[in-house]
C-alpha cells in the first residue's frame, strides 16, 4: 500500500495542485530538503505555498521515476521533474533531478529528507 501511495503521489498533480497536494500530506509532514541554493526545512504550510507557486508558473509537471524502493515505513524514490510553462505549453523541460527518501504515517507523507539538483 505505502510504495503505491507514493507511486500515486509522483503520478498526480500534486507538485503544481495544492488540493491534490494537501490529500497525500500529514498534518505534521516536516520535509529537509538539501538543494543547489543550501538547506530548507518545509512544513505543511510552507509545501502547501509552495505548490500554489508552481502551479501559477507552470501549466504541466511531471514527475519521471527511475527507482522507487521500499524498506519498512520508509519509501525512496528517485526521479526527474519535467515542467511546461505559460510562456511557452508546447515545451517540455527539465526542472530538475530529485532523491527523497519519504517516512509514512497514518498513510499520508509524514517525513521527507530530499535532496536536488539542477540540471
């Protein structure tokens, strides 16, 4: 149930639809992200505010898994984002190439450790 969960997450709108978001998260979801620009630590609110700012730039997201691997609670996935902006819907491109490694609780996304780079 926990590595489909997650697979349905990655598939959906979730990353540009703060509705679809909001249904797959847990009401204490703590997400420590090591990106190009350094750490943050992202809370419900702030993944929330998050995704209402990419689904104003971008009318598409795609989430391409390469590896999606399960160990009790605890599900890593690897994958690359693809975008389609306003500015230009017909293009695809590549946003960037993230691994997250998601702990699960009550079945909803509880604790995210991911890490990112550009392309």
């Amino acid at each position: 149930m926990s590595k489909k969960l997650v697979q349905d997450f990655y598939k959906s709108d979730a990353l540009i639809n703060s509705e679809i978001m909001d249904a797959y998260l847990h009401p204490d979801v703590v997400l420590d992200w090591n990106s190009s620009t350094g750490f943050k630590q992202l809370k419900r609110k702030d993944l929330l505010a998050l995704t209402n700012e990419l689904g104003k730039a971008y009318v598409r997201s795609k989430a391409r898994v390469s590896h999606i691997l399960k160990e009790g609670n605890l599900i890593t996935v690897r994958y690359s984002h693809y975008i389609k902006t306003i500015e230009n819907p017909r293009e695809e491109m590549l946003l960037a190439h993230f691994m997250v490694i998601w702990e699960l609780k009550d079945d909803k996304l509880y604790r995210g450790f991911q890490i990112s780079q550009l392309p």
